[in-house]
C-alpha cells in the first residue's frame, strides 16, 4: 500500500495502526475546503525543523469534537473557523490517537480522498 | 532595564497539530515555552516567555495552565522569533517590548495533558489513597479533611527525607530551613509549616486527586505515594487505638504552656536554659511517643534542640491527626 505523499525513513512507526474513526474531526480555516487542506507539514513544503519528519509528514485529527475545540485555544490554530466530521474507514490509512487528549496522528494512503469522506462541515462561532 | 537578543536551543516540541504549536527550549540553563501565533511579517512566527523553576514545575504538574505562563508568571522576559531561521536547532530570540495582544495568547484551560507529545523526566504519581466517605457531608468538611491529611502525609514524608542520608542535598535543606523559617506564633506560621513542607515532595509525591465522587456513600482517590500514605495512616489508625490517654497528655501539656503564656511566645524568644525548658521537653517526648512519633531525633535536631519549637510542632501535629481521626471516630470515613 502506498501513502498520499513520500514518507521518511522508518516511518509510519510501527505502532501505527489502522483504525476505522466513525466519528473523527479535522479543524479547517475555510469551507469548502480546499485539495491541500489535509497536507502534511512536510507536503505544504515549509520550512524543516527538528522535529521528527515523520511526525511532520502526518495529519492531524480529533476523536471527538470537544478536544478538537480545546485545540483551538492556541493561538497559532486560532484562524480555523470551521469543523469537519468524518467517517474514516479502516482502509484509509494507519494512525495513533492519544488516549489523553484524542489527537490522531494520521499517515494516509493514496487511495483514500479525505475530502469525499466529510460527513458534514461546522462553522465554529466567532 | 534593556533587554538584549538571545539565543536558545530548541529542547523538545510539546505541542505538534499539522505544525509545532507549542516549544519548550533552554536560554542557557534558563526554560523557555514559545508558542505558534499568527503574524504576517514572519513566516513560523513564535511568542517565547521565560519561565522560572517553579513556575514550570507547577505547569508540568497541571496546577496551572498554559495562558498563565504567558500572562501572570511575572516576572518574565518576552521573545518572538522566526522558526525558519532555526539552525543547529538554535534560534535568535528578539525581545518582544509591548503587552502580549489577545491574539498571541492561548485561551484558558489548555493544560499540560492536553500536549501531543510525551514529557520524559517527570514521575506522575502512581499510587492511590482511597477515602471511602459515608453520613452528611458539608463541602467544607471535604476541604478540612483533605488539608489535615495532606499535612500529616507533608510532615511524615519530610521528616523521612531529611533522616535520609541519601536523599538529595537540595531537598534535605528545604526541610531544614522550613523548621528554622517559622516563629510558631499564631496559626499562619503553622499554615505555612506545613505548606511549606510540600516543598521537599517529588513529582510522583505531590497529593493530586484522580477521582471524586462526592456522594453519600461515595468515594474521594487520591494520588501520591503509597509509602507516605500508610505511614499517614498508620498515624491516624494508631491514634484512635490510644486516643484517651494521648488526649489527656495532649491537654496537659497546652495547658502548662497556656498558663505560662507560652503559646503567644515566639519560639525563637524562649529561654532554653530553664526547668521549664526541661518539663516542657519530656512532656512534649511523652506525646510524641503517643503519637508514634519514632522522628523524635530528627524533631529536636531540625528545631535547633529548643523546647518550645519541638512541642509546638508536636502539638500542631497532634491537632491535625486528631482532627482527621475525628472523621473516622464519627463513621463517615475509612481510608481504604
């Protein structure tokens, strides 16, 4: 299986696992959003710096709404006005989530098109 | 005071959401929080603070929140700096002179568990105290239990450090110098003993609580540890075995130093070389034996051997078991 975009040596790690998410939350700043809108760090091609590459060349999730909005309580995240639900199969790539605060860590495979698999799209009141 | 350019080392990244959102780096031995915000003239634009020891310490145990570091623990140095210039995982911080603006600051409550990645070096606790609860209950019953246990569990802990010879030098002076900090007159100098004394407490030591449920019969857990907690409990269990005859020494020895006026006195104003001193010391040892209290040496060594210093801990100590074992005596609680 191959993933949406080169991944870095070693990487995924091997505790990534693949998970269906029902129910899972990605944070947007516009609606509809746009193809680049799931990109990794690594694929929007900005600046390198020393954190774990494959760390950088994920996609951030939530497993419920409530953490994905205490996300957003830092002020580099700020500028995301919308909220996404989606339904992600098991076949659509591999992931961690954090059992303390639900953030998925996500490595997505090419065959999978995250935008066909929003549910819906929230606006988040200002 | 001018404030000049710094440099800092990029020590670990706390908080990744599809970019580095929050950064802990070190200034020289000094630590750094930097946060990601939003500024058209950078391209990773970063807000940095200074942060003290303390201060962090109480962020990494989740006492306070991200916001605080960045708007209440002054003092502090503000930075900005761009990430894209980090090289050899060091960037060149530039002072940041005017009030942090609503958008450079986190939101209340983000916490530290809510960081994305793994912390190494700090020891949560493991270890669980559950006080089983039963009977009416006033909120403020909750509280007076809770600071009476977390005092007996303070006082017992740090009395084992500072007997420790291996324990940490820095630890062992904290002990010594909350002993030699207090006047013991009046009863903040005894709030502050006591507080002080978490001090001395490491990481997985410090009394946080897991769980609550206030209900009647309900349940309050308690994290810590475990060897401090059955020595807080041995205390308060042995307590009532002999309560009668610790009581009645209790009181002989508050009434002796009410009648001569010495409880409103200054321990460091008492005169150790006098019978008094003498009577005061053996009836204060008669308690402590009651009490279980096998620290005696330590008591005496850490009050600089003076006769109303011991027995005004002591007494201090008595009152907050008693206090405790009063809710067991009355049925509503049983530590578990």
């Amino acid at each position: 299986m191959s993933f949406r975009e080169p991944l870095p040596p070693l990487c995924p790690p091997t505790d990534a696992k693949q998970q269906a998410y029902p129910a899972a939350y990605r944070l947007l700043e516009t609606n509809p959003p746009p193809t680049n809108s799931f990109d990794s760090y690594n694929k929007l091609n900005k600046p390198p710096y020393d954190a774990d590459p494959c760390i950088r060349a994920a996609c951030s999730l939530f497993r419920s709404k409530k953490e994905a909005l205490t996300a957003i309580k830092l002020p580099g995240l700020k500028g995301h006005s919308f909220i996404a639900e989606l339904d992600i199969p098991a076949g659509a790539g591999v992931s961690k989530c954090n059992d303390k605060n639900g953030h998925i860590r996500m490595w997505m495979y090419d065959t999978f098109d995250p935008i066909s698999a929003i549910k819906k799209v929230e606006e988040l009141s200002a | 005071m001018t404030v000049h350019r710094r440099r800092a080392k990029l020590k670990q990244t706390l908080v990744y959401i599809d970019a580095p959102q929050v950064l802990l780096l070190k200034a020289r031995q000094v630590t750094v929080v930097a946060l990601a915000v939003r500024d058209e003239n950078f391209e990773l634009p970063f807000v940095a603070v200074t942060v003290t020891p303390s201060d962090w310490k109480k962020y990494v145990r989740g006492a306070v929140d991200l916001r605080y570091l960045f708007e209440y623990a002054q003092p502090y140095t503000v930075y900005m700096f761009d990430l894209k210039d980090i090289k050899d995982g060091e960037v060149m911080m530039t002072p940041y002179k005017k009030a942090l603006p609503e958008k450079f600051l986190p939101d209340s409550r983000f916490f530290v568990h809510h960081h994305t990645e793994d912390m190494g070096g700090f020891a949560a606790p493991t270890d669980v105290q559950t006080f089983d609860i039963d009977g009416k209950w006033e909120l403020n019953d909750f509280s007076k239990l809770y600071s009476r246990y977390s005092d007996v569990y303070s006082f017992l802990l740090a009395l084992e450090k500072y007997e420790d010879q291996t324990a940490p030098r820095d630890i062992r002076r904290i002990v010594v110098d909350t002993f030699l900090d207090q006047p013991f007159k009046g009863g903040f100098s005894y709030v502050n003993f006591f507080d002080q004394l978490t001090a001395a407490q490491n990481d997985n030591e410090r009394l946080s609580i897991k769980s609550m449920q206030y209900a009647s019969p309900g349940t309050v857990e308690v994290k810590g540890s475990g060897s401090a907690f059955a020595d807080a409990n041995h205390a308060i269990y042995s307590f009532g075995e002999n309560f009668k005859e610790i009581m009645d020494q209790y009181n002989k020895l508050h009434d002796y130093l009410s009648e001569r006026k010495y409880l409103q006195m200054r321990a460091t104003d008492f005169d150790n070389n006098t019978a008094p001193a003498a009577y005061i010391i053996n009836e204060t040892k008669s308690l402590a034996d009651l009490l279980g209290l096998r620290q005696w040496g330590a008591i005496n060594t850490l009050a600089k051997h003076n006769a109303l210093a011991v027995a005004k801990i002591v007494l201090s100590y008595y009152r907050r078991v008693e206090h405790t074992f009063a809710f067991i005596a009355e049925g509503r609680l049983e530590l578990l």
